[in-house]
C-alpha cells in the first residue's frame, strides 16, 4: 500500500478538514480575530492533521503488511479470515467476519465435491474389477478355440482390458501412496511379462520384441508393469510405416552408480523435435496422434505422473523417422544397494 494510495482512500475526510479550515478563517474575519492566532492555529491544524494521515498510513500498512505476510507463508490460503491479525478498528472486524463466513462455505463446498470425488472413484474401481471379469472369460475362451475369428476377437479384447487399465491407474494415480509396495523387482521378468501378455497384438503388427535386462531396482512391480505396457502399445502403434523396415522394440537395462536405467527402444516413427517437449501433457497427441492412430494423449501423461508418484525420473530420446527411446532412470541409494 503507497501513501497516494492511503490518502486518496481519505480524500472525502481531507476536503471536510479544507472546508472547516475555510469556514474558520471566514470566521475569524467576520470576527476581526488577530490574523496571526488565526494563521498560528491553521498551522498548528495542518500539523496535526499530517500527524494523523501519517501516522494512520503506517499503522495501517503494518496491518496489510503483515496480512500479506500470513497469506504468503500458508499452506491453505482459504483459511486467511481465521488467521487475520486482530485490529481495533470495527471495519476490520467486520470484514474479518465476513471472510471467514465465506472461507466457511468454500471449504464445505469443496469437502462436498471431494466426497463426491472420491464416490465416483471408488465406483470407477469397482466397475473396473466387475469388466476385468468378461474380460478374462473372453480371453480364454478365445485362447481354448484357437482360430482367425478368436485371434481377432483376443486381440481387441486386449485393446479393451489395456483401455480399461488406463481407467483404474488414472483413478488411482493421486492415491497412488495407498496401493504401492517398494521392493527388490526383476526388471528383466517385468519387462518379459510385458511382452508375453501382448505376443499376438506384437505378432499381429509384425513387431519383434527383444529383452536384455539383467538388472534389478528397487520399485512397485505393478505400477512398472503398467507403465512398461504403456510404453510398448505406443511403440507398436508408432512403428515405421516403410517396408523396408523390420519393426522392433528393444528392452534393456544400464547401470549408473547406484541406479540402473529402463530403456525401451523402437525403429518406429520416431516424434518431431518441436514436440519434444510436450510429449508428456495431458491429451497432447502431437502430429503422429493425428494421423489416423486414435491417440487420447493419456497414455504418456499418467507414465509421467505415475513415475512422478513413484520418485522414477522418466525422459523421451527420439530422432524423426528413426525411432523413440524412453528412459526410466530407478535411483537406488548406497544403503540398498549394500543389501
């Protein structure tokens, strides 16, 4: 707050003491009072009416100051009305009131809509668990009577229960801390699990998988294996479009001091540099996403998000045309590593 501020908000006062000062001098002449007494007391009002102004400016902006100060420094900043400074001023006691009344109905607003919020999860989930059941009666139904029609029927069931992944890992994502369990993981098992569940959707794009994985780190299996699924769907739905190009994606591992490093590589059509950077936004489906593969630019994002939750650092390599390297580097400390 700048004094021109302060006393432009006290304007209407200032002129009510200009037009008393006026009146008293017209007063005093009426009067014949002795014009020095006069002139000595319009000094003497004009000094302490610079007195009060200055005066009220600076207690005022070390109320607002140090309000600001509060506001600034909390968390939860709606709970400004509870922890206003007291003042003895009625006007500030009043809006004091009324803020925290406000607060009051925010924050019951906003505890209504997180019930609502977290009913609609835990319906999500539910839902999810009941699907995942046809799903797999479907699967094997169609791995018991093998033929075109069922390898057909498999593979969109597949694109289905992996679509369905999506759907619970992103309800789950902000409560990820509730359903994780750090531990020694195979990288090696996970990223064969991978995949060994989509061998016919690989074989059906004429993709080649390879794993060389010798490598372990401290993680939750489950949430790695979503994220590795995810990795690998955008592989093969990226590959190369040229005949002449054998499509592959490669999985392995590499050690750095104490922390070791996912690679999943492709040949496939790699991502422009001037997307790069925004691979990871949600729905961002770039130039690739747009040319007929039906991208929702999620997956990416939860992998991000999943991998924020689970203190991994993920980063993307490409090169147009050539192909895509995603990274997961798994930090280990010296502690675990000794164990």
């Amino acid at each position: 707050m700048r004094f021109s501020e302060y006393i432009k908000d006290k304007i209407l006062i200032c002129l009510l003491h200009f037009l008393c000062m006026i009146l008293l001098m017209g007063f005093f002449y009426i009067t014949g009072y002795n014009r020095n007494a006069a002139a000595l007391i319009l000094i003497f009002w004009w000094i302490i009416l610079g007195i009060w102004s200055v005066t009220g400016y600076y207690r005022r902006k070390k109320y607002f100051d140090r309000a600001e100060h509060i506001l600034e420094n909390v968390d939860q900043r709606y709970l400004l009305g509870e922890l206003l400074p007291a003042s003895p001023y009625l006007e500030d006691r009043i809006y004091r009131e009324l803020i925290r009344r406000s607060n009051k109905s925010v924050i019951e607003r906003i505890r209504m809509l997180e019930d609502e919020q977290n009913d609609y999860r835990d319906y999500i989930e539910s839902w999810v668990h009941e699907i995942k059941a046809p799903i797999t009666s479907i699967q094997l139904a169609c791995e018991n009577h093998k033929d075109e029609v069922t390898r057909q029927i498999g593979l969109e069931n597949q694109r289905i229960e992996n679509d369905v992944d999506m759907v619970l890992y992103y309800a789950r994502m902000e409560k990820v801390y509730k359903d994780y369990m750090i531990e020694e993981t195979d990288l090696g098992k996970a990223a064969s699990e991978i995949l060994m569940k989509n061998k016919y959707y690989l074989i059906s794009n004429g993709v080649r998988g390879e794993v060389e994985c010798p490598d372990l780190a401290y993680t939750d299996k489950k949430w790695i294996l979503f994220i590795l699924n995810q990795l690998m769907l955008n592989s093969v739905k990226y590959k190369s479009e040229n005949p002449k190009v054998h499509p592959y994606i490669h999985i392995y591992t590499e050690r750095y001091g104490h922390g070791v490093r996912l690679i999943v590589e492709d040949n496939g059509t790699g991502i422009r540099e001037e997307e790069m950077s925004r691979i990871f936004e949600k729905g961002f489906t770039g130039s690739n996403g747009r040319n007929g593969k039906k991208s929702t630019g999620m997956g990416l994002y939860l992998c991000r998000r999943l991998c924020e939750k689970l203190g991994i650092a993920i980063e993307a390599e490409s090169v147009r045309g050539e192909g895509t390297k995603m990274i997961l580097t798994f930090p280990v400390s010296s502690y675990l590593s000794k164990m």
